[in-house]
C-alpha cells in the first residue's frame, strides 16, 4: 500500500519563461490557420534566444502572408511583456521556415477508406482529476500557477511595478493521510529591473503568495521556508538568458506530476494530433467523474496508432476503495462518448482557435469561456456517471 502521508512539490513558469514564450507563438501559429480555415493541419515549433525567434515545422492549410505572420509574433512578444535590449518585440529578429505536412503522414490520416479518420500519430495520454481543489486539480500545481497568473496581471497593469515576464514558482505540501494540509515552502524567482534590490524584490512578492494560496495553508507555515530569487538578482532573464524550446513545460502544462504523462506536448499542434486533443478528453472524462460523486480521484489513459481512429486502450484508475466501479464508469464512457479523433473534435468543438490562452498558467484548471476556450473544463456530462 503507498504511503499517505509525504511532501509533494509542483512547479510552474510564466508566461515569460522562454519556453512558454516558444509555446505562445506556436500556438498562436495554430490559431491563426485555424481561423482561416478550421481543418487545417498544423505541427509548429519555435525557438527563442538573444533577439532572434525561428519558426520551423509542417502545415496544410491556407497560405499565410510572412509579413502578417511575423506581425502576429512580435504581438505575442509585446503582448507578454518583451521590450528589452536582449529582447524586444520591435527589434527581435523573426525566421518562419514552415513548410507543407508530410503525404505519407497525410495518406495514413486522411485515407477516404477510413471515414473515421484516423489518429495523427501514435501515443499515450493521461487525464486526471482530484478534490483537493475546486477545480479538481492537484493542489501545488494550482498554486503554483495562481501565483504566477495574479504577479502577471498586475505587471501588466501597472500595479506591480519593476518587475519582468520572467518568472517561476514551486509550492511543496504535506499530505496527511493523501490529503493536502499545509504548506511547507514557497519558492518564487522572477525576473527584475536593475532598480530594485533583492530585499524590495521580496517585498513586492510575498503578498502574492498570501493572494494565492489559502491562509488554512499557509498558518504554519516558517518563514525561513519562503525563497525569493534564492540565487541573487534576476536581471538577465527571458530568451536572452536562456534559449526556449517549444514542449519543455509538459508537466507544467499538465498536473504538476500529480499524474502521470504520456511524454506529447500540446503546443504548436492542431486538434487532428491526439497528443492534445486526447489528452483534453482524458481530462474532461476524469473531471466529470469526479464531479459526478462516484470518486474523489480518477486518472484516465488513452492509446492511439496512427491511421486507427478508435483508442486501442481505455483505462480507468478511481480512489482507493472505488475499485468496484470502474467497470460500470467504463460501460458509461464506452457507451456515451465518441473518442476518435473526429469525436473528440466535434464533442470538445477543437477545430476553432482557442489554443493561445492555454500556453501558460497549466491547459487543466481553468474556466471554460463563452468563445469556446477549455472547453475540456466542462462538467455537463458528470450526471451520466452518477452511479
């Protein structure tokens, strides 16, 4: 039996971070042919270091003007909060080398004697849900991303002043008898002006650990045990310091390895790709058990073989003592949802652009929009598991 009592640490990155930065613009890529045409296919990577951004990667779709495309990074650049002499919005130097999507690839998704439409690839994916929070996530992973999310909005407003995009946080927590009970450390490196030394860095911070995370959480908690910038000053920060990459935060954009993953990112790809759109129905199916009542934990695996519409596997893990019901839950899922590529588009309505917003801040965890954002967030299908 695992044990259920142990410190668990989940860490986030803002949107600043240069990985995150690569994530924005991919996704931005993938939106923008999207909303020109719906079935377009898309596989954008993109890299970020001293003032130089390179797009690379396979498409199909409508041709799109580089002007107009290069215009649209440089917006995602200033939009994140990127005007400094290693890297700026104006005067990044922007390469888009994206080209047509391979016909073999083509061939095994799109065969007319598979009118199902086969997946775009091969893989794993998980999706998972939990009560520890109210919106069914694990708890160091929330607020690790809610730290970061309230420091951004207000540096973008104005209100926190001389602090930069980049940024990173990492909340550890007890768990006593596998529930969250406090927390234990809070470390917090953000980027900075030259303006501010490290003691008014922590000064400005520390509020936003209290706005953050419950006082239930935080009561016990030494002070000793709270790091700001840890190293020193975070002058230098962004893609100037450190080269970003596409696909390096999974767990970050997942549950913070609260859960396990398949190893796909999602960034940069369309919804024909079920690195992400199966891992969006994974979620959906997690979170709508778990919010049907039928148990407080569910972790869901779904595999896939290029070409093959339908998942070759289904898996279903509930909460200790929930064992009994996974084959009823199963019998539910089998019954009631489409999870071909196809059916997990049109149930989840994937083939819009609404992929930007999730490139920071966790895809898991956040609130539907009426323009179909987190659509995957729903819960509208939990009355169908109640058992």
């Amino acid at each position: 039996m695992a044990t259920k009592n142990y410190l668990f640490t989940s860490e986030s990155v803002s949107e600043g971070h240069p990985d995150k930065v690569c994530d924005r613009i991919s996704d931005m890529v993938v939106d923008t042919y999207l909303s020109k045409d719906p079935v377009s296919r898309v596989a954008c990577e993109t890299l970020a270091t001293t003032n130089k951004v390179v797009l690379a990667g396979e498409t199909r779709g409508p041709k799109l003007d580089q002007d107009e495309l290069i215009d649209k990074v440089r917006n995602c650049i200033k939009d994140i909060g990127y005007d400094q002499e290693g890297f700026s919005w104006k005067t990044a130097n922007i390469e888009t080398h994206l080209h047509e999507q391979s016909s073999d690839i083509a061939m095994g998704v799109d065969s007319k004697e598979n009118k199902d439409e086969g997946a775009g690839d091969q893989g794993i994916m998980f999706g998972y849900a939990c009560k520890e929070t109210e919106d069914l996530m694990p708890a160091p992973i929330h607020y690790s991303h809610k730290v970061l999310r309230l420091m951004a909005e207000d540096r973008k407003s104005g209100s926190l002043k001389g602090i930069e995009p980049d940024s990173k946080s990492q909340v550890t927590m007890l768990y006593d008898d596998d529930k969250p009970v406090k927390v234990t450390s809070v470390v917090i490196s953000t980027q900075h002006s030259k303006d501010l030394n490290q003691d008014q860095v922590k000064e400005l911070i520390i509020p936003y650990i209290k706005k953050s995370i419950p006082e239930k959480y935080l009561k016990d908690l030494n002070q000793k045990e709270i790091y700001i910038n840890p190293t020193g000053q975070f002058i230098i920060g962004g893609p100037d310091g450190d080269t970003g990459l596409t696909g390096r935060k999974i767990i970050v954009d997942t549950y913070g390895g609260a859960a396990p993953h398949g190893g796909g990112a999602f960034s940069g790809k369309d919804p024909t790709k079920v690195d992400r759109s199966a891992a969006y129905a994974s979620r959906y199916l997690a979170k709508n058990i778990v919010s049907s009542g039928v148990s407080e934990k569910c972790l869901i695996q779904l595999a896939y073989a290029i070409g093959v519409s339908k998942p070759l596997s289904v898996f279903i893990k509930l909460a200790e003592g929930d064992e009994g019901k996974v084959d009823k839950v199963k019998k539910i899922i089998n019954e009631n949802f489409d999870l071909s590529p196809r059916g997990i588009r049109e149930m989840l309505k994937l083939n819009n652009p609404i992929y930007q917003v999730t490139s920071a801040y966790g895809h898991f965890g956040r609130k539907p929009t009426n323009k179909g954002e987190f659509s995957w967030e729903k819960t509208d299908k939990a009355n169908l598991f109640k058992l």
